[in-house]
C-alpha cells in the first residue's frame, strides 16, 4: 500500500520537521554573524508563540531581533515589558496559557527578575530564558563577567553553557525540546558569555530557514494550561502551601524534589540532542585538566594547544556543556589519569570550582586549583592562563613579553 | 616568517568605523579561506572618545575571543591614539608580538625616539600613511578611512586578494546588518550623503583598492611575505 505523506507547517508557513532533522540531518550552509543575530535564526525556527523583551546590555540587540521576527510573523506575540520583573512575571504568563516561550536577559536584569525564576520552576512551566551573562553592580560594569550564573543555579530551573554562537544556535532549538518532555517540564536557561558570543562574529552552520520545531503542546504537561488549581499545584488560588500546617510543609517539600527530579530526567534527551553533556579536547593523556564552561573553556583550549605544542606539556580540557543538570559521573570519568585540575571562570566567586568540589569529592583525590580566574569585565588571554600553569610547575614563562 | 595566526587590535575613536572594519576584515579573511573571528571592545562607545575593535584570523579553528591583549598586527585608526592617549591600552603598543606590525593613519611620523627604540628591538615594522587623505580623495569622505585601512592591512598581509575585501565589503552593506542603534543611525546618514548604495559600495571598494596597492608596493619593498600559508597549501599538508 502507498503511504501518503502527511506535511504540516507552523503559522509562519514553515514546514514541521522532527527536531532530529532540524539539529541533525538537514542540511546547513555557511554564514558569518554574531551570537545575537544567532538567537534570531534559532528562534525563527523553533515554531515560538510569545516573546516578552526588555532592553539591557548586552542582550538587546537579540531581544530586538526577536521583535523582528514578530514582525515578520514568525512570533506569535511579542511586547516590551515594563522592567525585567514584569517580564519575567508576563512571560510566565504566557506560559501558563500554553504557549511556547523565550525571552533574554543579561547582568543586573537577571537579579530583578529572580523572584520568579524559582516560580516558573515550581509551576513547571518550559520558559526558555537566554542569559547573556554581563556581571552585576557595583561598582557597574557591562562587561562579560557570569556571576550570575552563581545566583541561578538553586532556582530549579535547568542551565547549559555554550561555547559558541554556533552551540548557542543548537542549544535553543534543543532547550525548547527537552525542556518541553512531559517528564521533564522545567524552564531551560541557556547561558553565554555576553559580548564574547553575543557580539563577536564567527562562521556558523544553519539549515534552512523553511523549516521548524513542532509546535508546543500544552497538553502533554504534566499540569493542565492555564488550570493550575488542581493538586498538586494550586497555584493561583488558596494554594495550601501557603497554609502552615504538616500537609503544606510535606507538598511543598515533596514538589522541590520533584522539580530537581525533573532535571535529572532531563539528561537522557539532553545527552541525546547535544551530543553529550561534556567535550573533551586536548591530549587524552593530559596531565593538566582544565574543567570549565562557556568563554573559560575557549580560553582554555587555546592554553591547551600552546602548552601541548610550544611547551610539550599534555594538557586537555573537559568542557561541560550542562551545569543543571550537572554531568557528575561524565566529569569523574573524564578527569582519570590527571594530575592537576585546573578551574578557569570569569566570576569573583569560583562557582564552577565549587561545583567541580562537590561533583568530585570522594570519587578522585586531584588536587583542585580554582585558577585563573577574571573578574569585571576582564578577558582572559590564553597566554595569561599558560603562564598560570608554568609558573605553577615551576617552569621558565617565555610567552609573555 | 610564516604563522598560523594573526592577532589584530583595532584602537580608533568612535564613528570612525573600527567595529565595521573588523567585520569586513573577518568576512574577507573566511571568503578566502580562513578561520576568522571579530568583536568590538565591550563597553560604551562614543563619538570621538577611545572605541576598539579586533579581529583574529587563523589556519585552525579558533577558540580565543575578547580583548586582544597580545596582537601580532595593531592598526592606529586616528593620531589622537598616540597624541593624546585615546587608547585603552598605554602605550598604544603595549603587548605588541614580536615580528609584528603596526599601520597608522596619520600625516606625520607621530613616534618618539623611545618608541621607535622599542619596536625596532621587537623587530615591528610600521607603516605610516594618511588613511584620512585616501578616503577624502577617492571616495570623497573622511567616513570611508576605514576602507583605507582594510586596503593597507591586506596590502601588506597579503593574506586575502582584492575579491576577498570586495565580498567583504558587499556584504557589510548589501545585507541587512544590525550591530547596534548607532550603527544603524550612522548607516542611515551615510546613505543619505551617497544617496545611492551601490555607489557607496563601488567608492569604499576603490578606497580599499588605493590603499592596497600602495601597502603591497610597500610590503614588497620591505621584503615581506604573505603572513599565513595559503589554505589550500594547510589542507595539502
């Protein structure tokens, strides 16, 4: 028997395609843009219902380019809110009512809105927030710093990291997937390093532009659109949580868990649709590991290549692309046989060394060196990481005029 | 001397177009074959205040992003960089590598015996010419300086012909191009003393050209060879 062909498109004309074609098989061409010009081909892609924008350094630009988008009808609803809270706050909404969501953020926008990241966490809502991450005040600065990401990571709410704009691009279309599975249904923040990504401009591979994700389907959340009084949420009216009583401690308990639960039960398709939580790189030997994420990660390879060719010392990098769900057993089986590792961050706090502590302690005895590490806005020159490492062993440092 | 990797600092002051150059350079250098990558100073730029931009082109992927604090090849866009410190490094050519290049856009020789002290013992060679005059004479607009010294970059480099700047340029103002409000405004008013955008194109192609031919001349001159091997030459080996 002939089998017919069933295709549908989304409301913008473009036709659906599993998102296994559109990450996977379609085929993609050569362009040169920037990361925010990026998050607008993601976007175009993935079939969005509502967007909420408020301007903030450095993710305007992608905040504006989504309204564009509106404008060329492959957004459903787009608005400029009246301040990072009220964005947040009407994203959810939006949410709520079954639609497909993202919106962006940076800095100091983040911590205003950060009441209600933990919200869309706890009613389960798949928002997809891109966070550019700016360093907060003061004294200001507008610069790449991600010491916000510190602050996010206990919202419950599931935090990749990408490299490049090119991994900014795959990671959108996939958060909107894995952040969407029944059992998974938890907001998705997907990080870069503002301005390092956002506004540097790279050759990046996109498949065509007529095709998309499969709409959103509200139904299959675990709680119903927009209903959200029924157990075990009852969210929006006398929610017995706010009760104190035995009951309400046990629920609200029991649903933190779950929340976290959800995030774990997000690695298989995470795992699937990224290729792997973590990337390694370098001379599998390497003596000298650096963990690290995003820009640091970067960095960190271009170390690793002047130390294995210019310094003959084996060093390697093992990336981590999710930091919620953390990729604790990837990370323990990828540091065997390292003698040194290194954590290099742009933050103040060292929130990548704690994660790496923890994830580690008790499985590998490594020594853990929270070094190099930058602050304010401050780049970090491969050079500057390779001197680290030499000075710490001990050897001549001829790198560095 | 061949490398694998040209590390390039933009110092310029705002509406000069530095940004602008970086990414034509970038998009110049991938149409010829190279990995290449570009991005402004991150922070707030004005007119006439201290703007930045870089551009690192390879024969491999590159990772390295940000600030260039150890460029092999530094491009002066504007005499205030040296004369009144309009820079965000100081001396200008802090960091400089060895063997490295540096291109000014100014009338005069701006350098103190100190510093010429200096790049000689770096062996950096420097190229003084009048950008400004270039983009006056030809495209008849100080606006087009930046033009000039994407010419004067590859002239010398050698690394990209004058169809690699042409597609650059092509497709810095063919193609709708968001890099920020002030951008987009600076577009507009260029466009209205050019009135006609292709013969924007044709002008900045020949400002290019001009300064090109007379780094080139230079280069030869001073017995430089092409700065990278030739892409396919890295994919034979």
């Amino acid at each position: 028997m002939q089998k017919t062909e069933q295709v549908q498109y989304n409301r913008a004309g473009q036709k659906i395609v599993s998102p296994e074609y559109l990450l996977f098989e379609a085929p993609r061409t050569k362009h040169f843009m920037t990361g925010s010009e990026v998050v607008k081909e993601a976007v175009k892609r993935s079939s969005v219902d509502a967007s909420v924008s408020y301007p903030i350094t450095p993710q305007s630009e992608a905040a504006h380019m989504i309204g564009e988008l509106w404008v060329e009808g492959y957004v459903g609803v787009y608005f400029r809110g009246e301040s990072e809270f009220g964005v947040m706050s009407e994203i959810a909404g939006c949410a709520m009512a079954g639609a497909r969501t993202i919106t962006t953020t940076s800095g100091p926008g983040t911590l205003r809105a950060m009441e209600n990241f933990p919200m869309w966490a706890g009613s389960r809502l798949p928002i997809q927030l891109v966070l550019m991450a700016r360093g907060i005040n003061s004294p200001l600065s507008i610069q790449p710093d991600n010491l916000e990401v510190s602050f996010l990571l206990d919202t419950g709410c599931m935090i990749w990291h990408a490299e490049t704009a090119q991994e900014l691009f795959d990671m959108i279309i996939a958060g909107f997937v894995v952040a969407e599975q029944p059992d998974v249904h938890v907001p998705i923040i997907t990080v870069i390093d503002g301005f390092f990504i956002s506004h540097t401009r790279e050759a990046v591979m996109l498949p065509p532009d007529d095709i998309a994700l499969p709409p959103y389907n509200p139904y299959k959340a675990p709680m119903p659109p927009i209903d959200m009084e029924m157990s075990p949420g009852r969210f929006l009216r006398d929610p017995y949580v706010m009760k104190s009583n035995y009951i309400s401690y046990a629920t609200h308990t029991s649903w933190q868990f779950e929340v976290r639960a959800a995030i774990e039960r997000s690695r298989p398709y995470a795992k699937h649709l990224l290729r792997g939580l973590i990337e390694e790189f370098g001379d599998p030997e390497g003596e000298i590991v650096f963990v690290a994420s995003g820009t640091a990660a970067a960095q960190a390879k271009e170390a690793t290549q002047i130390l294995i060719h210019e310094e003959g010392i084996k060093a390697r990098v093992v990336r981590l692309k999710t930091l919620r769900p953390f990729p604790t057993q990837e990370l323990i089986q990828a540091v065997q046989g390292a003698k040194y590792i290194f954590v290099p961050e742009f933050n103040v706090v060292g929130w990548l060394e704690r994660e790496v502590r923890r994830a580690l302690y008790g499985h590998v005895d490594i020594p853990v060196i929270g070094s190099p590490r930058v602050a304010g806005g401050m780049t970090m020159p491969p050079e500057f990481i390779v001197k680290e490492i030499l000075q710490f062993l001990g050897k001549e440092v001829k790198h560095v005029v | 001397m061949k490398r694998r990797r040209i590390n390039v600092r933009m110092p310029a002051i705002g509406g000069q177009g530095a940004v602008t150059a970086a990414h034509i350079i970038a998009t110049a250098a991938d149409h010829a074959g190279y990995h290449a990558v570009s991005n402004p100073f991150f922070g707030a730029e004005k007119r006439m205040a201290p703007a930045e931009s870089y551009v690192r082109i390879g024969i491999e992927p590159i990772y390295d992003r940000g600030e260039v604090v150890y460029p092999d090849v530094i491009m002066v866009f504007h005499s205030q960089v040296i004369t009144m410190g309009k820079s965000y490094t100081m001396p200008f050519y802090s960091g400089i590598k060895k063997d490295g290049l540096i291109i000014i856009n100014a009338e005069e020789d701006l350098l103190t015996e100190r510093d010429k002290e200096f790049l000689e013992s770096m062996n950096v060679k420097v190229f003084n010419f009048s950008a400004t005059k270039f983009a006056i004479d030809i495209a008849g607009t100080e606006l087009a300086t930046n033009m000039a010294m994407i010419g004067a970059f590859f002239g010398i480099t050698q690394i990209a012909g004058m169809d690699s700047i042409e597609e650059g340029i092509k497709a810095r103002f063919l193609k709708k191009f968001v890099a920020s409000g002030g951008t987009m405004s600076l577009d507009s008013a260029i466009e209205r003393k050019f009135k006609k955008k292709l013969e924007l194109i044709e002008k900045n192609i020949n400002t290019a050209k001009a300064a090109f031919e007379l780094a080139n001349q230079w280069a030869k001159e001073q017995g430089i060879e092409p700065w990278l091997p030739k892409p396919q030459e890295v994919a034979a080996v």
